[in-house]
C-alpha cells in the first residue's frame, strides 16, 4: 500500500513539475513556434500522377504515396479504431491528455505497461512541424503547439489532417494510401479486420507493417480490435467475426491500370525540365493522348511478336544450370518439398519481367515437360509450348551432348494464347507507335520489350535506317516531278564504278529476291520494293532534289545523304519521324507534330499548359494533296498484292503501308495506316546484327502491326480517301503503261496529275 501511495505521490509530482516547466520556458519557445498558415491551408505532398485519355493510371513519380481523402468521406468505423487505438479521449481534451499521461505514467512505474501519452493532435504537430529529435525543447513545442492547433482548428480538421499525413510503411502516407498499398482497396472497401490492421501501423509502422512481419502485425490488428470492444466502438459479434477475418494481403502495384512505362518516363522527363523537382510531389495529374484499348493492344503485340521471333530460332544456351543429381535416384526425383524449396531460391536470383518467369526443367519427356517456378508454382508444358525445343539441333536423341535445352536447365516461362511455352528473355527488341494522322495524338507506345529491362525507347531514341519503308518518300519526290505511277522503270541489274561514285569501290546493289522483272511500272516497283526500280527512279529525278524534297516530312536533312542508296534507305531515322511522315500520306498532305500530353491538371483542379506544348490546329501542307491520294492508292496496292499481302486478312480496303528491310536483315519495319489510325512497328537489336534467314519486315514487324490493327480498328467503318480535284483517272495497259480507252476490259485505272497527263500517249520508260 505505502509503495502505490508512494507511485501516487511521484506521479503527481512529475505531473506538476512539468506543468512548472512548460510554464517556464513558456515565454521562451512561443515566439520561435511556427504560424500555423499551412494548416488552415493544408496541401499534402502528392505524387505526379499519369493517366490515359480515359482517366486510367499509367504510373507515379514521387517519394510519398498518398490519396487524399476528405474527412467526411472517410468511414465511422475507421475512425473509431483510430481512436481506440491511437487517443480514446480525442474529442474531450484540449490537445494535451493530462489524465492520459497520468495514466501512462502509473502504468509504467508499475511495470504493468509501457504506454504512451501522445495525443493525435500532438502527433499532427510533430508531423507537419517538428523533428523526431527527442529533446525537451521539441516535448514542450510540440505540446504548446498542440495547444495552439486546438484553438484553430476543429477535431475534424485535426481528424483530417492526421488521416492524411500520417506515416503507415511502404512509402504511404495517410490511410487511404495505405489500405491500397496494403490491399489494393479504397478506405471505405475495407472490413472491420482490415480497418484494425491499418489503425495498429502507426505505432511503429516497420514493426507491424503486414508484409514483413505478418504474425506481429496480426496480434498488434487483436489489440486494435479488443480496444474497440472495451471501449464500445464495436459489439461482440463485430468482435468476434472480425478476429477470425481472415486478413487476405494484395500489394499494390499503384493500382496500374495500363502498362505503358515509355510513355510515363518521356511525361516524367518533360514535366522535369520545366518545373524541376517538384513535381514529384506537387500533385499533377497529366493526362495522356494514349487510349487504354489500344495501349493494352500495343503490348500484347509486341509480346506475342517477340515470343514468335524467339520461336523459329535455336535456343541459346539456358540462363542457368540448377544441379538436380542430389534429388534423382533411379531417374525418379525424390523429396520434392525439398526440391522445390531449394529450386525457389536458386532462382532469386534471376529476373522476373511482366509474365515472363524464370523456371527450372525439372522433368522433360519428347512432348511434355514439368516446371518449377519462381514463384514456387509447378507447371507443365506440352506440346503447343515447345516450340523452341524443337528448334533445338541437338533435339534428337543421336545429339543428346549438342543440346542447349536440358533437365536443369534455367529458362523463362509464360502464357502463349492461353497455354504455357518454353521461352527465354529476348536479346531483339521490337517496338510500336500510334498515332491518329490527322492530329497527330499519340494513341499507343511501346518502346521496347520492357521498360525495366531495357529503359531505351527505340520509338523517340533510336536513330536507324529505314530501309525499303523510306522508298515511299522517294516516288513521292517522282511524282512531284512529272513521274507517273504508270512510268516504266527498269528493273535490271546495275552497276556504278568506283570512279563514277568517286569512292573506294564499285556499286552493285541487288533485289532482295535476286530477282529481275525489266521494264515494271513505278506502281508494281513500290509493291514489290524493287529495289533497282528505286534507285533508277532515284537517279532520274536526281538524289540532291530528292534530299531536299524528303526533307520536308521532317527528317533531319543531315542524316538523309544526297545519294544512289539513300533508295534503299540508307540514311537514319527516329521511329517518331517515320510515322508522322508516312501520316502525311494519310491526312492528305499535312505534317503532324506527334504528342502525347492532352492536359495537365495541377492541385487546385486547375489546368496548365507547358511551355513545349505542341498544337497542331494550324499545320501547314507540306505536299500537294494529289501527291498523297496518289501515294496512298500506291501504298495500298503493297497490301493488295505486293510485299505486306498478308495484312489482307484483316479484309479492309481502306488500309495501305510499306514493308522495310535493311542490309543483311538488320532492321525490320512496317508502317501502315486507315485515313485515322497509323501505326508503326520495328524488330531489331540494340547493337546492330542480323536479325537470322528470312527475317524481313514482313516476317518480323508485319505480323505486330496487323495483330494490333485487328483491334484498333475493330468496329471502325471503312473511310475511302476523297479523290481531290487535278487528278485524271485513265485506263493504262497493265504491260507497258500505255492509255487505253476506258472501255478496254484488259485495262486498269491509274490516276494522273492533270499536267502531268500523256496527251500523246508516248512510250516512257526509265533506264
């Protein structure tokens, strides 16, 4: 009894001591205290958010994860296990809870408890204005402080303000930050069981953060939850239904919405440049031009593109040997918990990418094989996704020694059309823009394979040669010339001596094909990319005039030398630039700027413009309108008959574009497009190689294109190019490029400048 009178009586003594002390330095701290201004005006830090057109998310940029939530939106029952938990009596003090720190301070010389006496009005001040340093300066600060903020603001204010800015692990802050990093939930989505989870973290928000320390965080939730009984926040059956809940963990990835990193990262970069580091926490929201549909159609073709490629070629050799001798016994495997335990964590360290999983072959039969995950998952893949076993030389059994895809082996796993194939993480990369042509709006972008493994955007980048898909550029520049696509040209061998091109050695291009038609109509030339067609049409009209003239879709003139093999598309470009090049082609003349930002919505619900925005209302033609009707119905016939036949089955009569393929198949391109939707696609290596036998543009990046285009333009009603006026169309002879009336029946159509029409009729052809 003398020993509790003797706790009783120092307890109190502390208490008046300290009140002596506040009291005391009083007049000291108060003139260095900070105003209160942010408070009444409060404005959290919150991360630069990237959205689609639809409103979607794309990604954030910033150090706090945070969701702001209005007080009156947040739940009753969320509130009562906060103040159950964190300041029973919040709604009856005055900022300082004496009767609190009594209480703690008893409990702790009794040694029952350690508790402590923070209000959540002082957590607040030492939130937004104090350090963590614990000195009796900061102590009474913050209490004075408290003191301050209770006089300003009302307990729902204060309520708010707590709510938002307090810390709760895994870089969130505020509650409704947290039930999504936690759950992938809004607050008002959450159970009782959830709600006592996250009013247990700000205690010490590491400890008891569910991710790392499951069972701790389970019993601090118990705690949360027998305060709410005890102090009737809850009743019994509450009780009991939500301490047998079970607690079903989902980490949010941002709740990313669509997958479109490239695009996020050139936001980031832009938004960066003009407003420099604050933008990571000042709460923009930037809406993108990109459309969700067609962002999510962009990946999977590039993906299943990919995984194409990789399929028609020998394996490499796997990533990694896992030694399964130890677990065989009479080629059975024994202890599998055992095995995959240890296959687990061999394979931490490699990578996982999207859905492409590294595993190990733990058993592999002629049409079947078993897998063991990352993730601990067993897999097996049959027949369908063996796709590149079979390409394995050393497949059959006379050449077990040679193979490259074995028992143990470390390769990557993922879903093909629904079933799982043998892959391996791609050292080609492939990429996809599009646009629509007549505004130039980005719609979709994929600037590589994945952004985590290789941040390069080959779209905005990459500077690399064209190949065949420039040859487009060079008929237009004909036909500005008085070039006609019913013009013969000579598809013959040629030859330019060193003396002639004033260099070290001779010029003998070939067609791709080895192939050699003669005299060919420019038309059939662009079809079939004769390449011999191109650079005698090249010559004819002269390379310095077509330098000048290609000049104007907004290729940088250095990097398009004035030269015979420029029609074979040795010069560099962007991806970017190609594809609003080719739009002019689509919108009847016009060159679009591409863009990507549709607006810019700062804190305030207020809209902002960047100093670099780009606005297309006023573009000027850059080619006459005749020229591009006359290139689109060239283009379409690339479709129709020629390199890019395979895209008919998509069986539109409105689309049009060109294959590309470069020396020893190191690049791979197509672009095509309807009058309002372009897309581009491009294969090839970071480091200049062959990309193997056979692999043009029409194998590798054609396939991308119509697998995205079957979507994109799916639902769309054909749109057929308006003829402007200045044209003649007049039957030609498909032989020889003569008219013929337009009663022949052996005839076909072409269409002609009016200036430019054969009024004699005379054989033309270019040698």
């Amino acid at each position: 009894m003398n020993s509790i009178k003797q706790i009783l009586i120092i307890s109190t003594s502390i208490i008046l001591s300290s009140i002596a002390l506040i009291y005391y330095v009083y007049l000291l701290i108060v003139p260095s205290l900070p105003p209160l201004d942010n408070l009444a005006d409060y404005r959290p830090k919150e991360p630069l958010q990237v959205f689609t057109k639809e409103g979607d998310l794309i990604a954030e940029f910033g150090e706090e994860h945070r969701d702001f939530i209005k007080i009156n939106n947040v739940p009753q029952k969320m509130i009562n296990a906060i103040i159950a938990t964190e300041d029973r009596r919040f709604f009856e003090h005055n900022g300082i809870d004496f009767i609190g720190i009594f209480r703690a301070t008893y409990k702790t010389l009794l040694g029952i408890s350690f508790e402590g006496a923070s209000t959540i009005t002082m957590q607040v001040a030492r939130n937004f204005f104090l350090t963590s340093d614990k000195t009796i300066k900061r102590k009474i600060s913050e209490i004075l402080l408290s003191l301050e903020i209770e006089k300003h603001l009302s307990k729902e204010q204060i309520l708010e303000l707590y709510m938002n800015q307090i810390y709760l692990g895994q870089r969130s802050f505020g509650f409704n930050s947290a039930a999504n990093t936690y759950f992938s939930k809004n607050l008002n989505e959450l159970n009782t069981a959830e709600m006592a989870l996250l009013a247990g973290l700000p205690k010490a928000p590491s400890r008891y953060n569910p991710f790392n320390n499951y069972d701790l965080a389970i019993k601090r939730q118990k705690d949360v939850l027998a305060s709410m009984l005890r102090h009737g926040f809850i009743d019994e059956p509450t009780y009991i239904i939500a301490i047998d809940e079970q607690i079903n963990l989902k980490e949010s990835k941002m709740k990313k919405d669509v997958d479109a990193e490239f695009i996020a990262e050139m936001v980031r970069k832009d938004l960066f440049e003009e407003f420099g580091e604050k933008i990571y926490s000042s709460g923009l929201k930037v809406y993108t031009t990109i459309k969700s549909t067609n962002q999510k159609l962009a990946n999977q073709a590039v993906r299943d593109g990919i995984i194409s490629y990789i399929n028609r070629h020998q394996p490499r050799e796997p990533d990694g040997i896992f030694d399964l001798e130890n677990f065989i016994s009479n080629e059975t495997i024994e202890n599998e918990e055992k095995l995959k335990k240890e296959v687990i964590e061999f394979l931490k360290k490699f990578s996982t990418f999207d859905d492409f999983i590294p595993g190990v072959i733990t058993k592999m039969q002629p049409l079947e094989i078993e897998v063991i995950l990352k993730d601990g998952r067993t897999i097996n893949v049959y027949k369908k996704g063996l796709k590149l076993i079979e390409n394995d030389k050393g497949y059959e059994d006379e050449h077990e020694e040679y193979r490259r895809i074995k028992v143990g082996g470390v390769y990557h796993f993922t879903k093909f059309s629904k079933d799982w194939i043998i892959t391996q993480l791609p050292e080609v990369e492939s990429a996809l823009v599009a646009m629509d042509p007549n505004s130039g709006e980005i719609n979709a972008l994929v600037g590589g394979f994945n952004f985590q493994k290789n941040k390069y955007n080959h779209i905005t980048q990459a500077f690399r040669q064209p190949g065949s898909v420039f040859k487009p550029f060079i008929y237009s520049a004909a036909i500005e010339k008085g070039v006609t696509p019913a013009t013969l040209v000579n598809d013959n061998f040629f030859f330019m001596t060193a003396d002639e091109l004033m260099t070290k050695e001779n010029w003998e291009p070939k067609n791709y094909n080895d192939k050699y038609d003669g005299p060919t109509r420019l038309r059939v030339g662009l079809s079939k990319s004769k390449n011999m067609v191109a650079i005698r049409t090249l010559k004819y009209i002269d390379p310095k005039y077509a330098q000048d003239y290609v000049s104007r879709f907004g290729f940088d003139k250095k990097k398009i030398p004035p030269y015979l093999s420029l029609a074979l598309g040795v010069a560099e470009v962007k991806p970017i630039n190609l594809i609003s090049a080719f739009a002019v082609f689509a919108n009847g003349g016009y060159l679009k700027e591409p863009y990507y930002i549709d607006k810019i919505i700062d804190s305030n619900d207020r809209q902002i413009k960047l100093k670099s925005s780009i606005t297309n209302e006023d573009t000027p033609r850059i080619i006459d309108p005749r020229n591009a009707f006359i290139m689109d119905s060239l283009l379409k016939d690339v479709i129709k008959d020629g390199t890019a036949k395979r895209a008919r089955i998509l069986k539109r009569t409105d689309i049009a574009g060109k294959t590309g393929t470069t020396n020893d198949l190191i690049d791979a391109w197509f672009v095509g497009y309807n009058p309002e939707h372009i897309a581009l696609t491009w294969f090839g290596y970071d480091t200049p190689q062959s990309l193997g036998k056979h692999e043009t543009g029409s194998r590798a990046a054609l396939p991308i294109w119509i697998d995205y285009m079957k979507g994109a333009l799916d639902g769309l009603p054909e749109k057929i190019y308006a003829e402007p006026e200045g044209i003649i169309p007049h039957k030609i002879n498909p032989v020889d490029g003569t008219l013929t009336s337009n009663d022949d029946e052996s005839g076909i159509y072409e269409y002609f400048y009016e200036e430019f029409y054969p009024q004699d009729n005379a054989f033309f052809m270019i040698n």
